[in-house]
C-alpha cells in the first residue's frame, strides 16, 4: 500500500540490498560467487496496476494469499542461502518464485521466453525483476560465461543487458 524504500536503498548502494517490512533495508556485502544477467525488455511494466491486480487476486483467493505469503518464504531462504553461498538452492528459488509471480499475470511473452531460453542454457534460475508487466529478467549464472552465452541465446528478447559478478 506504500512505497517501501527498497529501490532508493539499492540505487545509492554498492551492495545487495535485502528488505522486509519489520527491519527495512539491510545490506548484504558478503558476496554470493556467482553471476547475475540483468536483461531488460524495453517493456515499460506498470508498477500500479500490476498492486492493483495483485490486490484483487488476494481479495478473492485464499490460494493467492498463500502464494504472497510464500513469496516471502523465498526472500528469506534467498537470504539465508546468500550466506552460506548456495548459489544453486538460489537459482531454484526464483524460478518457484517465477512460477507465482506468473499465476498472478505479471509475466509477459518476452520475460517468459527469455526465462526459458536461459534455463535452457544453463542459468540456476530466473525471474522478472520489479513490478512486472515488462522490465527487467534476471538470470542466475555459475559464470560470465554462461551469461555471455545466454544473452547471445536470448539476445531477440531484450534491449540491453548487463552482467555483474555477484
């Protein structure tokens, strides 16, 4: 129903940035020993109607009450396996996470092919970033070069890409 400060709090950091409603932004500077593959649509998403939506499947389906509140579910395991370097349970993460954010149809044709494209050339996972709608997909690598490999594969589906040691 608000903005929680979380794009503010990473824009201005040089480290992950991990949020949940009771403690805010948190920093993560430990790094994971992976590669992120930062592909963006050209689809401009539309953050407002996308709660919006949102909103009205949780205010008729218990199942997607349950499905947000696993969302958070992942967050945190995302954490916790951050930590512990577990880039694989990560990669696993989102894609469950892909999986619901699409059941709520805040997926598009473009995110869906680039996800399956990458998961088919060796990304650990994927996942549309934001609010949905269009945007940006991430993909979870091993290494640069499997994210160089990808975004060559996918290349039909976005406008501009970026790698990042993770």
């Amino acid at each position: 129903g608000k903005a929680s400060g979380l794009d503010a709090a990473t824009v201005s950091s040089d480290y992950l940035v991990f949020f949940n409603k009771q403690d805010g932004p948190q920093q993560l500077s430990q790094k994971l020993g992976a590669t992120l593959l930062i592909m963006d649509t050209g689809e401009l998403g539309n953050t407002k109607v996308a709660v919006q939506a949102v909103k009205k499947q949780m205010d008729e389906s218990d199942l997607k009450k349950k499905q947000i509140a696993r969302l958070g579910e992942l967050a945190t395991a995302t954490q916790e396996n951050w930590l512990k370097q577990n880039a694989k349970e990560i990669g696993k993460i989102f894609n469950e996470a892909q999986s619901i954010l699409a059941s709520f149809d805040l997926s598009t044709k473009k995110i869906d092919n680039i996800c399956k494209i990458a998961n088919e050339n060796g990304a650990l996972g994927t996942k549309l970033s934001g609010g949905g709608l269009g945007g940006i997909v991430i993909a979870l690598c091993l290494d640069q070069e499997t994210a160089q490999k990808i975004a060559k594969k996918a290349q039909a589906n976005f406008d501009n890409y970026w790698i990042e040691e993770i």
